[in-house]
C-alpha cells in the first residue's frame, strides 16, 4: 500500500502582528513588493504555493494538497493520520512552522514530518523542530527518493494559477485565474544575495529541456483555463537556455497564436536573444534585476538599463524593475542617484529590496564573520521590505527603512499607479506592432486593440481616483493617446468608468478604517 502523503503551507491569516507572524508578511507579490504603497491602485492577486502542487503531481501516488489553511482546518487533517507531512514555508513564517511541528508531533505521533522551502534553510533547524526530514533544493527529487521512487520522471505541470483579487477597488471575485506553467528552478548566476540561486545548488534545473514541450503545455494551460496570459514559473533566468527560448518563439509564430508570457531574465540574456525575438515569443512582461550602478554583477556590466527597458517597452513589453538598497558602499548620497537611475528607465513597476542576508546565501555567511548582524532578530523580522536587520556602515536601521519607503513613494508620485504604466506599454508596442512588416506582430496589434475597450474606462477612473495634479496629467496624455488611435470613450463605457470610481472611493474609505489585507483562500487539493 502506498503511503498517505500531505503537503501543506503555512496557516493564515497573514499580515497581521501577532506570536506567529508580522503585518508585513503580505501574501500578496505586488501589493507587498512591486505596488507597495499604491493603495487602491496596487494590483491585488495571490498565488498558489506552487512548490506543493509540482511535487503532489509527480509522485504519482495518492496526497493531499492544503494551502493556506486556518490553524482549525490544519489540525482537522492531520488527524487523518498520514504516515508523511510534509510543511513549506518561508523564513518569516518559522513560528508557524513551529506550531505546526508541534501539533502533528502531539496529534499524529507516528507521522514523518518533512520541512522544506526557504525556512529549511536555518541553521540548527533539527535542533530547534523535531522533524525528521529536511529538504534543500529540488523536492520532487527529494520526496520521490524518500518514498523509495526511482529519480527520473517525467514532468508534468500541476494546473496552479494567479487568482486577481480586484482592481482600482472592484473585486473580481478570484476571477479570472491566470494559468501558471512551472518551467524550472533556480539561477546559476549565483549571486551574493540570491536564495533561489543558492537554494537549488547554483544550478538551473529544467523540468522543460526543450521549446517544443514548453509550447506543448502552455497550450494545454491555455485552453484549460480559457486564457492566454501565462506566467513562467520557478525559472530564476528563463533565458538561460537560450536555444530552449528560440524554439519556443518559433513554436509561437509557426503556429499563429498570440500569448502573452511573463518570464525572468537577466538582462544580459535579453541582449543576448534580442527584444523583438521576446515580442515574437509572446513576451508581455519580464522581470530584470537592475540591482545597483554601485555593484558589480557581471549579469548587468556594460548594459545601459535605462536604454533596455525602453526598447523593451518600444515593444510592448512591461519590465519589473528590481533595485537593491543599503549595499555595503551605498551613502546617503548616492543612494539616491541609484534611485534616480532606477526612477529614469521608467519601469512599469519596482521593486526596492533590502540587501538582504539570509541563511543559504553567501551574503549571510560574510556578514555573520563580520559580526554584521544584529543579535536577536526574530526570524520573522527578517523582511526585505520593511526593516534591514544588519548593521550598515552609513544607515541607522531606521534610515534604510525611510529610504526604502521614499524609494517607493517616489516611484508612485513620478511615474504614476503601475496599472497606468501598463496601459501606456501596451500603447506604445499596438503603435510599433501595427506597422511591421512580420505577420505574428501585426497580430500582437490586433491583440492589444481588444484590450482597449477596458483600458479606456480605467483611463477615466484614475483621472479621477489619482491623488495629485502630476498623476492627473500623466493619465490624461495617455488617454489622449489611446482615444486619439481608438476613437472617444462612448456613455456605456464612461458609466463603467464611474463603478470603478466608486469602487475605488469605498476601497479607500475601507483601507482607512479597516486596513487592506485580503487573506488567500483555504484550497485542499487530492492528488492520485
């Protein structure tokens, strides 16, 4: 008979002070890290934990998937009494691990507890939680080998997504829900500071070795769930395996379908493949790490950021900037020449972290020879967009949690909300795209036009949603630009446009009074 198996994440609820957690554990990627302070205007969606999902469906024998249960619903479970539970979860979140350890040891005495993702990383951990297992790295592998498998399989992508929470206020009611298709794991740039690169061993791990399958599952997802906007996931430097990327892009055109792909890439790769091939891929949007002018990643040396991601947005293709504060020779001059670089290539969003030591990573170990951290941080304290937990040579801790906040304050007030700078990419690739000669980007067009429509009544709610006469200006240019190619916004679509303004008035009225944090909802999946 088989073992029962059940893959678990960390109890909610999140963003909250509590003896488990801290208000800035969001489980939200924009509204925590590339929207953070965009109120109403941030893009609020949750994610599934993946990681659970890809291992339960490549073990190929029957287990139990529960994310984001309450403390209530966990204990229900584990009463089954599964002969393995495995728990994941992120280093901020150790006390809920702690918790659940407990529990299980106290309720299912004969249970085999497995503990991986980030928070498998902590020293002494087996000395801390009486677990029996720890998994660092690849845990299909792990699990597979664990339960007496053989190593090699074939991959099969579990059917996780994106859920949208709303938008400008207006809930969508978890739909729709944008398919993520899982690709790889890791980076081996290994960079000082990276946890996914360090995590998987410097290793870039495919579970795709070729375009040709990659294309085959992202047709798959895209008809399952009736959309063409995938995410790529796992996969720290998808272009990588540049000659996994040229077959996919001609996969695409050779079949004629328009997708619209978000990926991660170094922008060395970028230069390497060339922007219009990752418009012809379907590229809508990429993440780069620009990370300093005042650091030396060889990722990023002699490339102008500002001139790349204008070219990329020339192409339609939005760019999720990510900027490193409080290096070690940041000073509270340049510091703010380095935003002022980032500010000037006008990302769609950003990202502000802290340099950020973690166990795992090479960063962690130089500063814990040099003495650098601060003794009794609590683990869930240590978060990259709140407060730096090391000592800095020219930044108080309070003076690296102000700049990371004026950092993101004046990416909001100078470039605008996100969702404006979206709309204005997607103009400037409809205005390149229509006048090309190459037929899958005369579709890219075509494509963009559809979007328009509601484009058009975002447009006239934030002009009046936005909170300063610089914002209103910015939305106003846009819009001109979008009805001067698309024609005047009609009455049934200003009537729309007034919902989502009211909808963004009492969103606000409810941040003001009752905070904005949107719990994910309990999911409970059974895998055979």
């Amino acid at each position: 008979m088989a073992p029962r198996v059940l893959l678990s994440s960390v109890f909610k609820p999140f963003a909250v002070n509590d003896m488990y957690s801290r208000k800035e554990s969001i489980m939200e990627l924009y509204h925590n890290q590339l929207t953070k302070v965009q109120g109403i205007f941030s893009l609020r969606n949750g994610y599934d934990s993946y990681g659970l999902y890809v291992i339960a469906n490549n073990l190929g024998i029957p287990c139990t998937v529960l994310d984001f249960p309450t403390q209530k619903r966990f204990i229900q479970e584990i009463k089954k009494g599964y002969d393995y539970i495995g728990i994941s979860s992120i280093i901020h979140n150790f006390q809920k691990v702690k918790w659940m350890v407990e529990q299980t040891r106290k309720i299912s005495p004969r249970t085999k507890i497995i503990l991986g993702g980030f928070c498998a990383t902590l020293p002494n951990l087996q000395k801390i939680l009486d677990v029996d297992y720890i998994c660092v790295g690849d845990g299909i592998s792990f699990m597979r080998e664990l339960l007496g498998m053989k190593r090699d399989y074939e991959f099969k992508n579990p059917d996780v997504g994106t859920t949208f929470y709303e938008t400008l206020g207006m809930p969508l009611f978890e739909i729709p829900r944008f398919p993520q298709v899982i690709v790889g794991l890791g980076c081996s740039y290994g960079c000082d500071f990276c946890s996914p690169s360090h995590f998987f061993g410097r290793k870039h791990i495919r579970f795709y070795k070729t375009g040709k399958a990659l294309f085959d599952e992202i047709c798959r997802v895209s008809k399952k769930f009736g959309l063409n906007f995938i995410s790529l996931l796992g996969d720290d430097n998808f272009l990588i395996d540049l000659k996994r990327a040229e077959e996919l892009r001609q996969c695409i055109v050779e079949s004629g379908q328009i997708f619209n792909l978000m990926i991660f890439g170094s922008a060395d790769r970028v230069m390497d493949f060339g922007v219009e091939k990752l418009a012809e891929m379907g590229v809508g949007t990429i993440w780069i790490g620009r990370e300093s002018s005042v650091a030396d990643y060889p990722k990023n040396r002699g490339i102008d950021m500002k001139a790349l991601v204008g070219e990329m947005r020339r192409y339609g293709i939005k760019t999720i900037l990510s900027s490193i504060l409080l290096l070690d020779n940041h000073t509270k001059e340049n510091i703010r020449h380095d935003i002022d670089e980032h500010l000037a290539c006008r990302p769609a969003t950003s990202q502000f972290s802290h340099y950020a030591p973690v166990p795992g990573t090479p960063l962690w170990d130089r500063m814990s020879e040099e003495g650098r951290l601060i003794p009794g941080i609590p683990w869930e304290d240590m978060h990259a967009f709140h407060e730096p937990w090391y000592y800095h040579p020219n930044f108080t801790v309070q003076e690296g949690r102000n700049i990371q906040e004026e950092a993101y304050q004046r990416d909001f007030n100078e470039l605008g909300p996100s969702i404006l700078r979206f709309i204005e990419a997607d103009y400037e690739g409809w205005k390149y795209f229509s006048q090309s000669d190459k037929p899958h980007l005369r579709a890219r067009a075509d494509f963009i036009t559809q979007q328009m429509r509601i484009y058009k009544v975002m447009l006239i709610a934030m002009e009046h949603l936005v909170p300063t006469a610089h914002m209103r200006e910015r939305v106003r240019d846009v819009r001109q630009k979008v009805e001067g190619s698309f024609g005047a916004t009609n009455l049934f679509l200003k009537a729309l446009a007034g919902i989502f303004f009211l909808t963004g008035r009492l969103r606000e009225f409810r941040n003001r009074h009752w905070g904005d944090v949107i719990q994910p909802p309990t999911k409970i999946k059974y895998y055979s």
